[in-house]
C-alpha cells in the first residue's frame, strides 16, 4: 500500500501525555553523578520508541493479530512492518494506527497472507455521514452499513465518525 497521509492533529489519543519526557529532560545528574542531560534527540527517540509501543498495544487491543508486527515511529511518521492475515485487516491495522493524533503518515511495508484487491480510502469532510459516503462511492445512501462494517472494530457507531479520519470503502459488491 506504501505511504499513507493523515490529518495529523485529528484521532483518537493514545494517553501518553508528556509528562514523562518532561521528567527525563528535567533530571540532571544525581549527587555524586556527572553525567549530562539527555539531549533533545535523546528524547525525541524516547517519545517516538513510547508511542510505537502504545501503538503496538492499541492493534492488539483492537484484537488483530499480525505476524512479527513491527511499529517503528519516527515524529509524525510510523512504519509497519509484518504479516497480516488478510488484505482488509492490514489495511484496517494502516488506518487505526494513522487515525491516533499526531500520526500526519503511514509508511505501510506489512504483507497480507490471503491476497486480496485493495479498498479505497476517503477523508471524512466536515458534513458527512456515512450514509452520504455511501450514496457518493455506491450512488445508494443504504449501503452505509458497508461502510460501517468495513470500518470495525475502529468504528463502534456509525454516527460517530470525525473530520479529518480516514476510513476504508471496500469495493461495491
């Protein structure tokens, strides 16, 4: 699937906070230590390794399961790497990972063992429904359920989606 874009400042929160890395960057040495702060950079990757792990957790939280998963977070950027299952739940796992706040990209290397053809994606715009997606992508505003289920378990009620996610639109049957 290759480089995915997200609206960086939009989606769900991971409740890291920053409270930790304002600890890290405010210790000094301990009485009887010389050793130097941790530089910017240092905790910068610190940040970056927190939030690839929380991320790691949320895609098993949501109970996929994806074969020797790798989330490597690099700022705003993460790349996935692994086996998923099947071609929906890896372009689901891209999704749920790219639809966190302060994701703005997803650099999707993940395989899929069953093999199938790749859904569209669509920016959700200030005003939609799924019931209005549905009748653009489907020309029948009903097939909104499609939509939905093709969404799950990211989604737990069609009217709550956002501006600025992104969502799955799986082929018309």
């Amino acid at each position: 699937m290759g480089l995915i874009q997200f609206a960086k400042n939009v989606g769900r929160k991971l409740g890291l906070g920053d409270d930790d890395d304002k600890k890290v960057q405010g210790q000094g040495p301990q009485p009887g230590q010389h050793a130097a702060p941790p530089t910017p950079q240092q905790v910068q990757e610190l940040h970056d390794r927190r939030k690839g792990a929380a991320l790691v957790k949320l895609v098993q939280d949501m109970g996929f399961k994806v074969h020797e998963l790798g989330v490597r977070v690099d700022g705003d950027k993460v790349t996935l790497t692994g086996e998923a299952p099947s071609q929906e739940d890896r372009e689901k796992i891209a999704l749920l990972v790219g639809n966190v706040e302060g994701i703005g990209s997803v650099d999707d290397n993940m395989t899929a063992a069953q093999a199938a053809p790749e859904a569209q994606f669509y920016e959700v715009q200030k005003g939609d429904t799924l019931s209005k997606i549905a009748k653009h992508h489907y020309g029948d505003a009903n097939k909104y359920h499609r939509i939905f289920e093709a969404n799950r378990p990211m989604l737990k009620d069609p009217d709550e989606i956002y501006p600025g996610q992104r969502l799955r639109i799986p082929p018309a049957a």
